[in-house]
C-alpha cells in the first residue's frame, strides 16, 4: 500500500512538473512575441508624441527652438538606425 501511494505522489509530482513547464514554456514565448511588438511600437509613439515630448523639454528649461531642434535630431538618429519607416 506504501508503494502505490507513493507511485501516486511521485506520477502526481511528474504530471505537475510538466504542466508547469509547458505553461512557463508558453509564456517565454509569448513575453517574447510582446517584447518584439513594444519594441516596434516604441518609435513609433515618440514620433506620434511629438508636441508631447517637445513640452516636456521646455518644462526642463529649454527654449522652444532648442526643444524643437532637440526633437528633430531625435527624429534624424531614429532614421538612422532605422526606427523609422515612411
């Protein structure tokens, strides 16, 4: 009887373990397929925030002309490594 049970608790134990390895297996893969899409998408928002970003940099105490110029050498390095299609 000693020996069922524990058959039991160790199939028990192996059934769990691979269920949450496939689950946790899933997720990997699904945390990755979302970090591609923000990873798309992050340079795509700053480029539609424009107005939005260019407040922000006069609120640090930049002139308006200084944050506008900020906001387009921004836009030139995204271009440049890519980030932006047209």
């Amino acid at each position: 009887m000693a020996g069922y049970i524990t058959k039991l608790i160790l199939a028990t134990s192996v059934a769990t373990l691979l269920l949450v390895s496939v689950k946790t297996y899933q997720q990997t893969k699904q945390i990755a397929q979302l970090q591609k899409q923000v990873s798309k998408k992050s340079s795509q928002v700053i480029a539609l925030d424009g107005k939005r970003l260019i407040d922000k940099f006069m609120r640090d105490g930049s002139t308006q002309g200084e944050s506008m110029e900020a906001f387009a050498l921004l836009i030139k390095m995204m271009e440049d490594e890519g980030g932006i299609n047209y």
